[in-house]
C-alpha cells in the first residue's frame, strides 16, 4: 500500500491508515501489507502540525502496480489539487491499483485527479460544500463516514481513517481480525448513530443485559434469549410486575432523573456529554443498576433526545 503526503498534510491521515495496516501485521494479516509513504519527489513532508515525516518513495518514480493508494488530507490539499504534476502522478499509479482511496480532503486531489468524475464521495463535513462547488462532477455526500464507489474509497474526517482502513483488513482478511486490530487501537468497534457522519463496518455485540437489549430493539437481542414485554399490560400484567420479574427492586418513576437531566439542558447537549448518546450511556448503566423498568428508560431517553420537559406529551415517535 501507498500512503500519499505533501505538505501540509495532516498527521493523523496518515498515521490512521498506517497504524491500522501495521496492527494487522502484528496480529497474523498473510500476507502482510507493505507499506510505504510517498511524496512527489521524494522529499520530507511537513505536516500541517509542523512535524516532518521522512518520505520513502519518489511518486513521480513509482513503478508497477499498487494494490492501494490512499491520499491524506490537510490544510494543503487546495495546493497540491493545483499541482498538476502531483495529480497526473496520482492518475497513472491509480489506473493499476485494485483501490484508491482518500482521508478527509484528499478527496480534493482525488477529484483533481478525475478519478472520482461521475462517483459519489466523501469528505469532512466542513470542507463538503466547498469541494462540491469545485468539482461538480463529483458528488459530495458529507453524511456517511466512509463511502466506497467501485474501486473508489473516501472517507470523512481526520479519525475515520481508522474506519476507512479497518474496512480494508476486513475485506482483505475478514471480520475477526479487523475486530481484534479495532480492539488493539481501543477504537470504536461501531461508532455512536447520532453522528453525522456514521460507520456502518463494524457492528457491536448485541447487549447481554436483558433490558438494555430490550432498549436497543429486537434486532440487537442475543437469539434464544426472553425478554419482559415492556407493555406488559398485554399480558395481563403490570409494568411494576415485569420489572421485578427482569430486575429485583427496580423503584417506580426511576426514569425522572434522566428526564430531569434533559430538562435542564433544555433538550441541548452539555457540553463534554455528547447529548443523547450519553444519555443512552447513562441509561443503561442505571438499567445495569437495577433502577429502570425497560418503558421508563425507553421513554427517558426518548424525551431527552428530542427535548420534551417532565410531564409534557410525548411526540409520537415510534
């Protein structure tokens, strides 16, 4: 694999894919990924961060097909889109390699290039609408996290070259060693749904606790497993009831408190908390606690996600 900088790179687009390719290597990848870093002319890049990273290829000398190339980003992809040289460079490697791919704004060099001509890409968020207005052939999508059109892979924003490159392993050497290398870099096995931009790769383990399955919907319930009817009075039972039966000594109106929590934020994340992530967070550790019925906590964090005071109505959210 061929990781591309130039300067003014950013460090992580760099660092993200290779850390990812050589924890593969660590935990057993056959056959092992080679990877090198290359600048146009061989020269050291000075990242946006100004720290220099010694380039180990020639791009204008590179010869032979490439199995991937990947482009970072950073504050200099407008000038190294404008290098003429740098793009009819990146085109002719590109044309052999089994996947081209970008970080972040490499997505500009890449469109530069005419390889995304006619595809759907990504990008950071905030540099989306500026790349859509200058490459109109391409369509800029700033919602995914990754994004793969044909032999084309772009990704988002500085860290989800972790995802981008995780999705590689996992093509190339399955699911279980992805998820051992996601573990060894204590990143996200899947990332958090209000994200705006989300990574559909790597799936969580259902959750083991009843109720906290019970929250997150049946396509998350481990199979074989009973799970109390939240509306228990179908069965011709109480809430109160199906609590105890799934916790011991779970109170009623436990579930004020994280209503509570989103009244006084007025339904707008704290900063530091994430907003109605956290929230499900904390709704499931008092789950663990014993201290929810499965409809309490449901509706708790309903209403906080979507700002309904105590003792208002509920919006008719399924």
């Amino acid at each position: 694999m061929v990781i591309v900088g130039y300067e003014e790179s950013a460090l992580l687009d760099i660092a993200c894919p290779a850390d990812v390719l050589d924890a593969a290597n660590r935990y057993g990848a056959t056959p092992a990924y080679d990877v090198t870093l290359a600048s146009l002319d061989g020269r050291p890049i000075r990242c946006q961060n100004t720290l220099t990273l010694a380039a180990q290829d020639r791009l204008d000398r590179l010869r032979g097909p490439v199995d991937t190339l990947i482009v970072a980003g950073g504050t200099g992809h407008a000038k190294a889109a404008a290098d003429v040289k740098l793009t009819t460079h990146v085109r002719r490697v590109a044309a052999t390699a089994r996947r081209v791919a970008s970080v972040r704004t490499g997505t500009s060099v890449l469109a530069a290039a005419g390889l995304l001509n006619g595809r759907r890409a990504t990008t950071h968020w905030m540099w989306a609408g500026m790349l859509g207005r200058r490459y109109p052939e391409v369509t800029i999508d700033p919602a995914p996290l990754v994004i793969q059109d044909g032999n084309a892979h772009t990704a988002a924003g500085v860290t989800s070259g972790l995802d981008l490159t995780l999705s590689f392993v996992e093509a190339d050497h399955g699911p279980s060693l992805a998820r051992e290398v996601a573990r060894g870099l204590v990143t996200y096995l899947q990332r958090p749904g209000n994200q705006a931009q989300v990574s559909m790769f790597h799936a969580a383990p259902p959750p083991e606790h009843r109720l906290v399955a019970d929250l997150a919907g049946p396509h998350h319930r481990p199979p074989g497993r009973r799970f109390v009817d939240p509306d228990a009075g179908r069965a011709g039972g109480t809430e109160r009831a199906a609590a105890d039966q799934a916790v011991p000594g779970a109170p009623r109106n436990a579930a004020r408190p994280v209503r509570q929590a989103g009244a006084n934020r007025g339904g707008v994340p704290a900063a530091g908390h994430h907003g109605p992530t956290a929230d499900r967070r904390r709704a499931a550790v008092r789950v663990q606690l014993g201290r929810n019925t499965a409809a309490g906590v449901r509706g708790a964090v309903r209403d906080t996600a979507v700002g309904v005071p105590p003792g208002a109505p509920a919006p008719g959210i399924a």
